[in-house]
C-alpha cells in the first residue's frame, strides 16, 4: 500500500522522533519535536499517541 507524499513524511518524522526518544533520554520532548519538525508539541504528542500506540513519555520512559 502506497502512502500519500504527506503522510509518508509524517510517519518518517514520527519514527526519527521515536528513535530520539529511545536514545536519548536526557532531551526535552519539545527539543525533540522541534529537531523532527513539528512546531507545536502538543500535535507531535497527538500524531505519536496515534501512530506508536502510546504517548511520547510513556515511550521515552519504556525505555529508562
């Protein structure tokens, strides 16, 4: 199944920010957010919630 242009770049953001939050634990959320490319934190959490299952911090902290 082929992605639209848009989503497919979301997702790749999503996943770059996944692997952010699984390395490096000591960056702020919003650090993250921004270094992916989402300018409001609160619709990077929304999309991540929807995309890995959980929200960021419960991600990062999977990992601790």
């Amino acid at each position: 199944m082929t992605l639209p242009p848009k989503q497919y770049i979301i997702n790749e953001k999503l996943e770059k920010a996944a692997n952010m939050l699984a390395t490096q634990p000591d960056m702020i959320l919003s650090e993250i957010a921004e270094l992916c490319g989402f300018c409001d934190v609160y619709y990077f959490s929304r999309l991540f919630k929807k995309h890995v299952g959980m929200t960021p911090t419960e991600y990062k902290n999977s990992f601790i």
